[in-house]
C-alpha cells in the first residue's frame, strides 16, 4: 500500500533532553492530520535523498498537530544531525502520513520498558492505557537524568507510582532482572530502547508466554554466525523474471537495476514501506520490523536488507 504524503509546517523546535530536539508539526492549511494511533511513526523527508523514520510522541487524540524527537546521533547516517543542524521553526517539510510497526494491543496488564530516546513511541501508549482504564507501569532508563525526554512531564502526569525514572549514572541501570524475573498474568511487555537493553529484555522474557513481549528497534537486526552473504536468484512471480543477487547487493536494489519499482524508504530494514511477499524459498530476515510470528511464517519479508537463507539459492517473490 502506498503512502501518501503531507506537506507540514515546523510550528515549534524545542530542546527537550541533552542532544533531544521536539518538533511539532502543523498543516499549512490548518487541517487536522490523519487518525493514527500509539506505536506509529511517520517518515520525514529532510533533504533531497535523506529520508528517516521517527516515531510519533504527541497525543492521537489532538490531531491538530504531530510531534516527534530526535536524538543527535554523531556517527548515525546523517539524519539525525540535519534535523539538529538545518531544521528550523517556520521550514517547510514533507512527511508520510503516520503507519503502525508497532501497534499497541489491548490487555488488562501493561509493563513499558523505555531506554533513552526509546521513550518516544511509549508516550503515547501510556495516555491510552491511562485513558482506558488499564494497569500498567513504566520504568524509564537513560545515562543521566538530561537525557531523558519528557521525564519531568510524565513523572508530574502520572506520578511516581507508575512511572519509575532510572538515571543510570545516579541509580545505575534498570533492574530487568527484578522486573522481568516474574510473569504475570495478562501483562503485555512493550520495550524499545538500545540493542543491549532489548537483547537482555527478550532473554528474560523467555519464561514469559509466547507473544507477549513487543520490541522495537531503531537499528536492523544483528547477524549471528549463521548469517550469509551469498549471491542468489529471485524469481519475480508477476513476470516470470530471475534476477541474480550478488553478495555485495541487495534484493531491492538488484530488481531496482532491471527497472523494477518497489516502494521503499529507510532503505535499512527499519520503516517497513519494502515488505514484499515470499511465495517460495526460505528467507533469512535482517530488519527491525517483522514480528517473530511473522519471521517464523516466512510469507514476507524486507527486501531492502534480508536476503536469502543459508542453502536456499533461490526466492520467488510477488513482484
């Protein structure tokens, strides 16, 4: 499905944690954006070519605008330091309208983990598990406490009953192991935050019943020893075409290279716009979207970083 676009306006620009930037985002027009809900993100085009994924840290139920942070990153790819550095208030932007990667699911219990600029996807869930009633608990960590967004503004909404602020360099790490040591009963685990903090997360969520814990990474998938980087064929099922993919290349830009056009954005496994169908082969999977039912079925995949899996020479795909 392709999504659209929307012209915004940068109504404000507020320094909201060390390296944290807040952008608020109007229409020009003054219409209210599309309906979106806790866990969406919207991709923001900074600059021609430069394109990234932010999650949505305002509330769903005032439209009259969308916020995200941004975290100053100085070795990330480059976007993070446009934003800080070439993005002011009254500049013209154009955006995605907002889509779901990470959508909350409703439960009677909640358990939110958040390490530092993960805390941004988080926000609004917990207005919606405040607003409906629901049990829940946030313990937010970060390497001071100026490096955490919105701290101030969650522990004065909700108190310090639910939410629970861990600087690390005052009161060390969070405690994963006393929080997580015990499953509990219709409790669903939402957790984004470093690729540390989220491995030690779904190594304690182990004893938990399947499918409770939901991640969400701001880095692809961390290959292990049986990763491959082999060339391989993808068989297009719509025209019958076979495309070798080498080693050095990958899937999107090898049917790109015979003038196959496929909706994509990040470009590293992260936004999820590439998803494409696997109608036969068996797929290695390298991006931070897919869920583990998703990986385990194997009927789709992102072709702009999975590729082939170790002894599977060919893919079809629905292209």
């Amino acid at each position: 499905m392709i999504n659209e676009t929307l012209s915004v306006t940068v109504d404000r620009v507020e320094k909201v944690a060390t390296d944290v930037v807040s952008l608020v985002l109007t229409r020009p027009d003054g219409a209210h954006f599309p309906a979106w809900q806790p866990g969406s993100h919207i991709d923001v085009h900074i600059d021609e070519g430069l394109t990234r994924q932010y999650s949505l840290c305002s509330s769903p139920s005032d439209l009259s605008h969308l916020r995200i942070a941004v975290l100053k990153v100085p070795d990330s790819r480059g976007g993070s330091i446009a934003v800080h550095e070439r993005v002011s208030e009254g500049q013209r932007l154009i955006i995605s309208t907002p889509r779901n990667n990470f959508p909350l699911t409703d439960s009677r219990k909640y358990l939110f983990l958040a390490g530092g600029i993960g805390i941004t996807p988080i926000v609004p869930m917990l207005e919606w598990a405040e607003s409906h009633g629901r049990d829940w608990r946030l313990f937010y960590g970060a390497r001071d406490a100026g490096r955490m967004a919105f701290a101030e503004q969650l522990e004065q909404r909700y108190g310090t009953g639910r939410v629970t602020l861990v600087p690390e360099d005052s009161h060390g790490r969070v405690d994963l192991e006393s929080v997580l040591g015990l499953p509990r009963a219709h409790m669903l685990v939402y957790a984004c935050g470093p690729s540390g903090m989220l491995r030690a997360v779904e190594d304690l969520c182990m004893g938990w019943p399947p499918g409770v814990l939901k991640t969400e990474r701001f880095v692809a998938t961390e290959l292990g020893p049986g990763s491959t980087d082999q060339p391989f064929e993808v068989e297009l099922a719509r025209t019958g075409t076979t495309v070798t993919v080498p080693a050095d290349t990958t899937i999107l830009e090898a049917v790109e290279a015979v003038g196959v056009r496929v909706l994509s954005s990040c470009r590293h496994g992260l936004c999820g716009t590439c998803e494409t169908g696997v109608l036969a082969g068996m797929p290695e999977h390298r991006d931070a979207v897919l869920t583990d039912e998703d990986r385990e079925a194997g009927q789709v995949m992102m072709i702009c970083c999975s590729r082939a899996a170790a002894g599977c020479d060919r893919l079809t795909l629905d292209l």
